[in-house]
C-alpha cells in the first residue's frame, strides 16, 4: 500500500506529478496505476492539467498496451497540444505510427491549436510510417498557416528526415539549404538522410561543412549516421577512418555503437578476420550487436568456423536476456550452406525442444499513396497470386538454389 511518510500531509496537484514521474523513471506501472486510482478517488483526474499530463506519460511510457492510454486521452474533458503530442508520441514508441498520423488528422479537424511540437511529432510519424503524401501536406499547411513555424530548426529537421526516409533525397536538401538557420540538429538530420540513402561522400563533406560553415563540431550521433551511410555505401575505409578520427579530430571517445557500425560495415564486404580483430580490440565489452554483426557476416560468406564463435558468444548474451531464437536458427541455417546436414539436424532437434518458432519477415511500401506489407510466407495477402508471380520470374532468372525445408 502506498503511504505518505507524514499522515498529516496528503498529496495533493502539486505532489502527484512528481509521483508519477517516478514511477516512470524507476519504471513501474504498477506503482504508477495504484497513484493513478488516488488521483481518480480523490477527484483529481479531470480538474488539474499536470496531473492529467503526468498520467498519460505514465501510460505511454510505462505499459506495453496504448490503448489505455488512449482511453485516458479521451475521457479528458479538456485536450490540448500537449496531451495530444504526448499521446502521438507514445503510438510511434509502439510502432503505430499510422495511428499517430491519424490522430493528427482528427486533431486538425476537430480544430485544435497546434504547436510545434506537435508538428514535429507528427512529422516523425510520417517518417516511421513511410507517408510521403502526409508529410508533403504538412509542409504544404506549415508554408501557407504557420511559415513562422518553418524557422525552427526541429520542424526543420523533421521535415529533412521526413523526405530523406520517404525517398525523396532531393527535397530533403531543399529544405536544408533554404533553412534561415542551421544548427547542430539540422546538419545531423542532413547526414542522416545522406546515410538513409548511403551517399557515403555526401554524408562527410557534410561532417567538413559543419565546422567550416557554421563553426558546429559533430557529436556521436552524427559520426554514426556517416559511418552508416559509408556501411550502406560499402566504403569500409572510410568508415573506418572516420572511427579512428573520433578522438583526435573531434574530441569524441568512441561508444559501443560506432564500434557495433565498424563491425557490420567489415562484415558486410567479407572481412571478417578484420571484424574479429576489430572486436578483441574494443576498449568495452561487446554487446549482442557486435556479435551478431559477424554471425550474419559468417552465414553470407559461409564462414562456419567464426560462426560457432559468435554464435557462442551470442548465447551466453541471450541465454542471460532469454532470448537466443535468432542464433539457433542462424547458425542453422549456417550449417545447411555449409553442406554440415548433421550439426544443422543438431540444431534443429535443440530449436524443436526449446518451442522455438521463426518470427516472419515484415516489410511494407509506399505505391500511389497507398502503404502495403509483406510477410514471409504469408497465404492470405490480397495479391498473393501476382506477388507469386512475380517472384517466380524473378527466381527463374536469378538461378535460386532451392535448399532443404528446415520446418519453420
């Protein structure tokens, strides 16, 4: 039972936000849900804007299902660009973020004043749920409603990572260069969208922009998103020089990440002695990144030996997590190119034993405004004949060696 340590001081508007807050930090829902029903006893649920804030942080941010959150949204009496932001913001951290588009859509036409965080939230929206035709109308609403909004420089990013993620590299770099002010967040959005396209050259004649122009020294997030780009790009030593870089040129330690990037842009050209080396050489512990960055490497390439290494390394990581599904059916399937029918049947029998099932590939695209998904083997898509079809004639040109069922 949750008690205040002084019985003579009951908690009131002011205290519990601050209440909430930490069950968000520690986080416990839980806890959060106990406040939240002494809120509502106490008849505060719907007369204090912060506690109400406070409370749909608590179920954004806290519990897995947003539709409680939601509820909660909807029950308020009076909704503001604040809820609302919180509320978009919490279906994109759950992976629904046509949704949020959606909701920005009712909120528009309910007549809600908008602020910029929401249009930078919904933006993001448009960028995780791939809406080039709603991130295009918002842009159009922000230059003919709210141009004032186009001087902020997080709008402006968003509107960068928008097209960037969208596919429209060109009108990204627009936006860039019409911007009236550049700061450190609109340069990374820029080398961020250079990497989503993998323009390697483009992303670091970005990083010497930065500090020539405007005088901005790149932090660690943007040196990623450059050794991304040169990972997609498949210039290794670029990547490579810009990790050993870090430190001198720019006064940053390199973190887990950079090193995790390294890895996977060695792995993805073949060089996996060079990976493993890179990986004994790392001034921290390699995480599962690291290690599974080199057991995709050894599957490509067919490198069996350093396989059963990471694979090693992965399930002593996962087996802690209690999660090692992956690496069982990638060293599988491993063992199947490598022709080792009986090591591949060992892991089989270990994957049927555990109840370990393959979580199906998803993927979706934009044609024509409309958003379609793929799933791996999936019998019920709508144009399953014609994707069938089409797979089919992709198959008989590029010579597919078909491989034994493995009955996932």
């Amino acid at each position: 039972m949750l008690r205040s340590p002084n019985p003579s001081a009951a908690p009131n508007h002011h205290s519990y936000p601050f209440a909430l807050a930490a069950c968000i930090a520690i986080p416990s829902f839980f806890s959060g849900t106990q406040i939240h029903s002494l809120i509502v006893r106490n008849g505060l649920a719907s007369a204090d804007h912060y506690v109400q804030t406070a409370a749909l942080r608590l179920y954004t941010q806290t519990q897995n299902d947003i539709s409680q959150a939601q509820k909660l949204f909807d029950e308020f009496s009076q909704r503001d660009a604040v809820h609302l932001d919180i509320l978009m913001t919490g279906y994109i951290r759950h992976g629904f973020a046509a949704e949020a588009s959606c909701l920005f859509q009712d909120a528009l036409a309910a007549g809600f004043e908008l602020d910029k965080h929401v249009i930078t939230t919904a933006l993001t929206a448009c960028s995780h749920a791939g809406d080039l035709k709603q991130g295009n109308w918002i842009h159009s609403y922000l230059v003919e409603k709210h141009s004032d909004f186009l001087k902020d420089t997080f709008i402006g990013s968003a509107l960068i990572s928008m097209y960037a993620k969208c596919g429209c590299i060109d009108e990204a770099v627009k936006v860039f260069d019409t911007a009236p002010e550049r700061n450190s967040f609109l340069w990374a959005a820029m080398v961020g969208g250079f990497a989503v396209h993998g323009f390697a050259n483009d992303a670091i004649f970005c990083l010497s922009r930065m500090q020539d122009e405007d005088g901005l020294r790149p932090d660690g997030i943007t040196i990623l998103s450059a050794m991304s780009a040169c990972s997609h790009a498949g210039v290794v030593d670029n990547g490579l020089k810009l990790l050993a870089e870090m430190e001198l040129r720019y006064g940053l330690m390199p973190q887990h990440e950079h090193y995790s990037c390294a890895v996977d842009m060695l792995c993805k050209v073949g060089r996996l002695a060079d990976a493993l080396k890179l990986i004994r050489q790392m001034p921290m512990k390699p995480l599962a990144s690291v290690w599974g960055s080199l057991l995709t490497g050894c599957r490509i390439y067919s490198n069996v030996e350093l396989a059963e290494l990471a694979a090693a390394e992965l399930q002593s990581i996962a087996w802690n997590d209690g999660n090692d599904e992956g690496v069982f059916v990638q060293l599988s399937n491993i063992y199947m190119n490598a022709n080792k029918r009986e090591d591949a049947r060992r892991i089989r029998k270990l994957i049927g034993m555990s109840g370990i099932k393959k979580i199906p590939a998803c993927s979706a695209i934009e044609v024509d405004g409309e958003i379609s998904s793929f799933v791996a083997g999936d019998p019920v898509h709508p144009q399953r004949v014609q994707i069938w079809w089409i797979l089919n004639v992709f198959m008989d040109h590029a010579g597919v060696i078909e491989m034994e069922d493995m009955g996932f």
